[in-house]
C-alpha cells in the first residue's frame, strides 16, 4: 500500500515538473494590459475596440469631443474595450494630462463605465459627481434598458454640460425611480408630520409643540430626501409639486386615523 502511494506521488511530481518546464520554455501570452499594435494610426477621441457605437455614433462623437476641446480646452477620450485592450498605451497616445477625461467601457465588469480623471476636474466635479454619474448611466439596468451606446453617449453629455456651467456638484437630471423614492421619502415625512401633530388634549386642535419635537424626524424625510434631490437635479417644478402634495396626503392621513377611529361605530 505504502509503495503503491509512493509510485502515485511520483508520478503526481513528474507531471507537475514536465508542465511548469513547459510552461517555462513556451509562455502563454500575457493578457492585454499594453498592447499599442491596437491603437489606431491616425489620431482621434474614440477608440471603439468592443463595437459599442454604430459607424455614425463613433463619427459624431468623435466630432463632437473635437470640437469641445476646442471650445474649452477639456480634453475627453473614450475607449471600448472586451477582450483587448491597449492598456497604459492611451495615455501617450492621447497625452492625457491634469486636464483630460477618459471614460473606458467595459461590459465584463458589474458596471459598464469607469472614470479615469484628471486632477484639473475634481474642483468642478467631486468624487461623488463621479460616483453618481457611474451608477446612473453604467449599471445594468440602463444599459439593458437602453443601450451602451447611450450609456457612453448620455454620460459625457452630461460632463460636457457641468464644465460648460462651471461644475456641479450632483448629476444633472432626475431618473423616475430616483423621483420615486424621493415620493416615498416625502410621503413619510408627511406621515411623521401628521402623527406628531395629533391633539393629545381635549380641545386642542393641532399639537404644535410634538410636531415640532419631531421636525428633525420629518424634516430630514421630506426636506433633504424629498426636496433636496430634487430641486438640486431639475428645474422642472412638477416633480416638486408632486412631493408636496405626496407631503400633504401623509400628514393629512396620518392626522385623521385616530380621528376617524373614534367616529367609527363599535362593534357589538
């Protein structure tokens, strides 16, 4: 038995010497971390190596990132990539400095975009413009819903517009499911509003003092949850409008249950 495990081990060994031999005098490939054979001869803003955009989108947007340097002196890239990629090779071949924006998309990751930015935008565009602006337009959801070309296009659009402005410190723009939840959180203040402000008294009519105990409690819900996000996004005054009165229904609800707990009938 003894001998048999030895014979078992030495050959386990052999083949392990014979494959790291191999592998040693015949390397596999390095993957493709620097590769410049993929850049293109002549100079441009977008690389599209994972055909991401149509021939037109490429062309447009190519112009389009020209003609904005020019303008502005912002210098925005972008590339594609899959399975190849030319890596660190970009970075002489576009000259990207403290002024320059590459945006690289790729689908292996959870998240189709990534930001590589220069020192020179954080002034105008925090971190946490960055971060927003990723989850926005890179998640799957959007990118399933609409594209990745949107996703690629729809984002530097919004960069461009920010640094035309002069910075901002939130994304432009305010998707419905983030109004929703801005409705919710509204809705909620309303309900905190309504529940505070219930008479605890005979005769009182409006308990000021418990609603205004609990202001902490429902002003963060409606006014930096439900307003903030809002008002900070979009000019549009519908939304707003919508958060009042999701405000309003709250607390008006929240105000009349035990009200109309009491007028209702007992059971006998």
């Amino acid at each position: 038995m003894q001998k048999l495990f030895e014979s078992k081990f030495l050959a386990s060994l052999v083949t392990f010497c014979l494959a790291l031999s191999i592998w040693a005098l015949f390397p596999t490939p390095a993957g493709a971390y620097e590769n410049p054979e993929l850049l293109p001869e002549t100079q441009t803003p977008v690389i599209d190596l994972a055909k991401s955009l149509t021939d037109v989108q490429e062309k447009d947007l190519a112009t389009e990132l020209e003609s904005f340097e020019t303008e502005t002196g912002w210098k925005l890239r972008v590339l594609t990539q899959y399975d190849r990629t030319p890596g660190r090779a970009v970075k002489q071949f576009w000259g990207l400095d403290d002024k320059s924006l590459l945006l690289v998309a790729d689908p292996r990751g959870g998240n189709l975009l990534n930001f590589n930015v220069g020192d020179d935008l954080y002034p105008l565009l925090p971190r946490t413009f960055w971060v927003e602006l990723q989850t926005r337009y890179g998640n799957q959801f959007f990118v399933r819903d609409n594209g990745e070309d949107q996703a690629i296009i729809q984002s530097l659009q919004s960069v461009e517009n920010c640094l035309r402005q002069g910075g901002c410190r939130v994304v432009p723009g305010l998707p419905q499911e983030q109004w929703i939840l801005t409705l919710i959180t509204s809705a909620l203040g309303g309900a905190v509003f309504g529940f505070a402000a219930q008479p605890r008294k005979p005769g009182q009519l409006f308990a000021w003092q418990w609603a205004l105990i609990f202001s902490p409690l429902w002003g963060i819900l409606f006014i930096a949850f439900g307003i903030g996000p809002v008002v900070s996004r979009t000019a549009d005054w519908l939304p707003l409008l919508r958060n009042f009165l999701a405000f309003g229904t709250g607390a008006l609800v929240a105000y009349l249950t035990p009200v109309l707990g009491r007028s209702s009938p007992s059971e006998t």
